[in-house]
C-alpha cells in the first residue's frame, strides 16, 4: 500500500504523480552505507566540472578522487581544482571494455555529450540541447587498466555519469569490482535516450554477476509530458561486503 503521506509530498509539494521519486540525497545514502568502512579510492565517470567529486570527497574526507572526463571544455577546470585539493585527481580520458580512441559526441547542451549518438527521443526531450556541435576524437581506458598501471589504487565507490555508456565501461573493471569496489552509483536508463543505449535489466544483470545488488533508485527523469520514465540514478551495494 502506497505511504499517504509520501503521495502528498510528490503530488503537493514535488508536483509530481509518478511513483518512482526519492526524497533521499543519494551521495548521503552512500555515506550511511559505507560507515565502518574505509573508503580510499572515489572514481568518477564523467566528472564534468568536478561537482559529485566535491560532496564526495566532502562525505570522506579521507579518500582520492579519480575523476575522468574527456571533453576538453572541463580540463582547465578540473586542472584547477586539482591544484587546490590534492585529493582530486583529474584522468582527461574516456571510460570503456578497450583501450583505444573513439569519437565523443559534444552536444549543445554538456550534459548530454556521449560516445554514443543521440537518438530522436534525447531530441524530443531536450529539443535545444540534443544537437551535435562537435565530434573528437578522445582516449579510451579501461578502469581495470587504469587501476594495475596505477600501482592498484583501491575504488571502493564508483559513480558513473556517462550517457548510455555505463555497462561497457563496468566491463573493463570487472577485476577492481571483484577486488575492492563496495558501491557501484549509476544513471541508469528505462527508455534510452541515445543509439544502442545500454537499458537497466542488461547493467542489473552484468552487476549481479559482480556480485551488486539493486539498493535503491533516485532522480528519476521522465519525457516531456511527464508520462514515462526514460532515466533514473541507482545505488547497487556488493552484497557480501555492504549490509544495509
């Protein structure tokens, strides 16, 4: 049965009617859930300025950031923050399942650059913020790669921001997730919004087989009229190593 008042708050307050909204912050979340642990490593993919880094690492305090991020509008900005924390680590590549290059898709609106195309729905959704400014070429990691060449630095969180591209960047890290990772934090997509975009049920299933389990979903964003949910952001817990 539906909380009465929660369906108050996201009709009245939220002026929302859909059912799949959270009123937690989800990076609070992540800092209930890993209380007790040791939290080193922070790796964010697609950091663009550097913003989930900061509340990150200001939820612990302790640990590196290693922020990755390819368009080159960020890199000044990333460059200068890494000069005013040390904890901040800036990586000006992109994450995949090779190493390589590939083709970064810089859309009108930054939010939206991706690997992959746009499709008609990211039009239809954002009609002004879609279009493709520009295409660069930029490099490719994998995280497990990255991790080794870096003398196996620890990631006990990831946060993944990367436009449909999540699951082929968790398959090149799936030793680190076996090894170290406690919380996996990831836009998540229902509907894609972008060429062969990467849906929930297919990232659930590869985490699972990490060992992940779904925690909860947050910030869910819905097309136009507010009809259906096309994305949403979702914490996974490694279930031997979290206890909720």
């Amino acid at each position: 049965m539906p909380n009465r008042f929660s369906t108050y708050l996201k009709k009245k307050v939220l002026k929302k009617d859909q059912n799949l909204v959270s009123l937690d912050d989800p990076y609070e979340v992540v800092r209930a859930l890993l209380r007790g642990h040791a939290v080193r490593g922070i790796l964010d993919a697609g950091a663009s300025n550097g913003h989930a880094s900061k509340r990150i690492l200001k939820n612990f305090p302790s640990a590196h950031a290693y922020a990755f991020e390819p368009n080159p509008m960020y890199r000044e900005g990333l460059i200068d923050y890494a000069r005013r924390d040390p904890r901040f680590h800036p990586q000006f590549a992109a994450l995949s399942d090779h190493e390589g290059t590939a083709e970064l898709n810089i859309t009108a609106s930054a939010g939206n650059a991706s690997l992959l195309t746009p499709s008609g729905r990211l039009r239809d959704i954002d009609p002004d913020g879609a279009g493709i400014r520009k295409v660069v070429q930029v490099p490719l990691v994998t995280i497990d790669g990255w991790v080794e060449r870096n003398g196996d630095v620890p990631i006990e969180f990831m946060k993944f921001d990367i436009q449909g591209y999540e699951l082929t960047a968790l398959k090149g890290a799936t030793r680190t997730l076996r090894k170290s990772t406690l919380i996996v934090y990831s836009e998540i997509w229902f509907n894609g919004a972008y060429e062969k975009c990467v849906l929930f049920g297919e990232l659930d299933l590869f985490l699972r087989e990490q060992g992940f389990s779904v925690y909860d979903i947050y910030k869910p964003g819905y097309n136009r009229t507010g009809g259906q949910v096309i994305w949403a952001n979702a914490i996974f817990i490694h279930a031997d190593k979290v206890r909720p």
